[in-house]
C-alpha cells in the first residue's frame, strides 16, 4: 500500500482529535453527569454535587490535558507530522477550611509528558520549541508541591516548597502553541538554570502586596542541573528528593503593577535576576584569549543575570469579557554566558471576534530571538581550528504565529495555528519554516 502523504495523515490526526472532543462533549451532556456542559467549566461536571461540596471543605481537584499537533509543510530535512501531550493531576488543599490554618494553602500537581519534538526530527534548526508542551523529559514530572502562607492581613505571602519559577515571576499565559509566546520568557532564553513548568526545585519567595493592585516579591531557586537531565527526569522526576549537583542560586526581583486602563485591566511587570553559579565565558578561555583558537579550558564566570519587562494590557471591549489584549515581553540575559541573550515578543489576543462566540479568541503574536555573536565568533574559530563545520546562528530567529480558539463548550478548546519560523537558530543556513498545528486543551 502506497505511503500516505504527511497532510493526509495529519488531516486524518485533526479529524480523530475532532471527534475525540465531541465524543467527550456528548459523553458530558449525558445524564450520569449532571449539568449543563455549554456553561460549566468542567467536562466531567459536578461528580454529582461532590466536587463542589469538596470545594466547601477545602479540597480542589484539577484534571487537566494538553495536546500539540504540528506539520512543517516547509523547512527542515523533511516533511514530517509529530504530537506531543502533557497530563496534569492536581490537588489544592485550603487549610483554613480543612483545619482552621488560617491563611494557609497546600498545592500538589504532578504532570505527564509524551511525544516528539517536530523541530528536532524534521531538522527544522529552530531556538523556540514548536509544541511548547514538549521537554524536560517525556514522563512523569513533579511539578509542584508547596505551602503559601498569608500574614499581615493577607499583604504579606510567604511560599516554600518545591516551586516552577516561571509560576511567580515573569509569569505569562500559554494560549500559543511555539514557546516565543508561552510561559515565563527568561526560562526561553536561560532555561539551563531558569526552570519553568514542569519541572520543579527546592525554592522560596516572599511577595508584599504593597497596594490592592501593585506588589513586589523576592525568590530564591535551587540551581541544580540534575533536575533537567533526562535520565533523572525518567528515574526520578516524580520524586520529591534533592539530588547532588546544586551550583548555587537563582534570586530573581519584581515589582508588578495591575492597572485598570479606562476601566479594562492590566498586568505590568519589571523584573531581574542574579544566578550565583559560576559558568563558563562563551568566547574567552582561562587566559582571557580567544579559546576558539587556542583550545584552552573556558575562562571561569562568577554568576548570571538579566532582567525582564512583561506588559499585557485590555484595550478594548468590557473587562475580562469580549476585546482585545495587547502583550509586550522582553528579556536580556548577560552576554558573557548566554547563548540566547534577548529575546522580544508582541503580540494580540481578541475575546469573542464574532457575536454569539464570547468564549472563543483570536490571537497573532510576532517574535524575536537573538543569537548571540561571542558564541557564534567562538563556534567559527574553533572549526577552522579543528575542522568542524559547526551552524551556530549570530543573528535573531523570527517567529510569527496565528489562533483561532473555538470553544465548543467551556471545558474544551480546539486553537487551530499557523506558524512561520525565519533563519531558525538565528542563521540563513536553516531554511525558513512553515507550520501548521492544532493545540487541544480539555479541563476534566
């Protein structure tokens, strides 16, 4: 039997997906789960009226999946279909409600990842993942497992416990399926020791609501590259241990500021960093000469920094219902030890474009990845010097991608995507790339 075209298969994938969702819907009108699945937020519903009761007493279940199907109908070695996933199992417990611990509030999440890498297989070269959902080892993660105490009358936050970064700082939404436009950007560029969802470290940060609607907070992250080690990962990621290898501590700072702009909210942030792990200089080696040419051990970096500015901001529309938001993310990492040093991305998402579909979003995003030109200069001379012929980018990756989200019902998003990927891994050696994707998200 002749081989399938890769559009046919992915086609046949979006059509099995597609029914997979209805199935799902026309199971959770069914009458064993009461309730009216076009408004409820749950696709299981109410569990009968215990989950809600559960609610009362303290106790809060998350059922959550993600889904990320993409094809490059251009760029890389070849034309290839992948998907990737990621289940996520959550516990929060109130324990003021539970046990009158006043201010208290426990979270256990563990997630699972499955699938391959779109970008990796086809050979596509590209910095910023294609399926955000995919990395950090596909199996079971602990993602987190932390105590939040309220005092002062709520102002004062203490968190300890094993915590994501990107959860508290820099935090930002994963609506877009290419990882330009999702989550914490500083781990996009530093994600050696900048640790995003789902991968977690032993942590605690402080945050004071200096106002209603301004704060400023303070973390400390363990620096240990054993957590983002595949093979820890499958061994041992679900477990809540501290393996040998800590290097030190990643302290970030930032204020934030939610402004109500005409009545329609906001959320301004400023942030920085400082690793306190020593790291090696991309260019220079131990002498301060150019170790691309002399081959020599790399000159030795006391710590790492950057910092971050995240602006989102509705501009149109009633609050929190129908218009559009706009975003703005940029993040600078030193030079001396980043190979990714900045990056930029803007972008809008639309909340009901069409009457009669308030839940469902529209949203176009444009992104800038830079390269940076010390490692590339070391990667250029040590080929000459050693005979290697080495593609590493000296200039930005481009990224620009488009949603639309329909919402059949509350619990159930389909975001079909295309995406255009320019001089991936920041080098016109890498052709450019198109991609198509389709992001599913279910909330159990």
């Amino acid at each position: 039997m002749a081989t399938l075209h890769p559009l046919i298969r992915s086609g046949r994938r979006l059509a099995r997906l597609g029914a997979l969702a209805a199935a799902l819907c026309a199971l959770g009108s069914g009458s064993v789960l009461a309730g009216d699945i076009g408004t409820r937020p749950y696709l299981f519903g109410d569990w009968g009226g215990q989950r809600t009761a559960l609610a009362e007493q303290g106790v809060v279940f998350t059922f959550g999946y993600v889904s990320e199907l993409a094809h490059n109908t251009s760029g890389g070695s070849e034309h290839l279909t992948r998907y990737t996933d990621q289940w996520a199992f959550g516990t929060a417990l109130d324990l003021d409600k539970r046990w009158g611990w006043r201010g208290g509030l426990f979270q256990f999440t563990m997630t699972n990842r499955n699938g391959r890498d779109l970008g990796a297989d086809a050979r596509i070269g590209n910095n910023m993942l294609i399926q955000e959902v995919y990395g950090r080892g596909q199996t079971w993660h602990l993602t987190q497992l932390w105590l939040n105490q309220m005092l002062l009358d709520e102002r004062l936050e203490l968190k300890l416990g094993r915590l994501t970064v990107g959860e508290d700082f820099a935090s930002f939404s994963c609506d877009f399926q290419n990882l330009s436009f999702c989550g914490a950007q500083p781990g996009n560029v530093v994600g050696d020791y900048w640790v995003n969802w789902p991968t977690s470290q032993w942590a605690a940060r402080i945050k004071y609501h200096t106002t209603a609607n301004s704060y400023v907070q303070l973390g400390a992250y363990q620096v240990n590259p054993t957590f983002l080690d595949d093979r820890y990962a499958r061994r041992s990621g679900w477990k809540p241990n501290n393996p040998d290898g800590t290097t030190g501590a990643l302290i970030p700072l930032e204020a934030g500021w939610q402004p109500a702009w005409h009545g329609l909210p906001g959320s301004w942030k400023l942030g920085a960093w400082y690793d306190t792990s020593d790291s090696d200089d991309l260019y220079f080696d131990l002498n301060r000469n150019p170790r691309g040419l002399t081959g020599l051990e790399p000159l030795r970096r006391g710590g790492r920094f950057g910092a971050y500015v995240g602006l989102q901001q509705q501009v149109t529309g009633s609050a929190g219902g129908r218009g559009a938001t706009l975003f703005l993310n940029f993040t600078q990492a030193d030079r001396n030890t980043a190979r990714l040093d900045r990056q930029l991305a803007l972008g809008m998402q639309y909340k009901g474009p069409f009457a009669g579909r308030e839940q469902d979003a529209l949203g176009i995003a444009f992104g800038a990845t830079h390269n940076n030109r010390r490692y590339a200069d070391f990667a250029g001379q040590n080929d000459v010097r050693t005979g290697q012929d080495t593609v590493a980018g000296s200039s930005y990756e481009y990224v620009g991608e488009l949603y639309y989200a329909w919402n059949p019902v509350p619990s159930v998003s389909l975001r079909p995507n295309l995406q255009y990927i320019r001089h991936p891994g920041g080098t016109s050696r890498n052709s450019d790339a198109v991609v198509i994707g389709l992001k599913s998200v279910i909330a159990f």
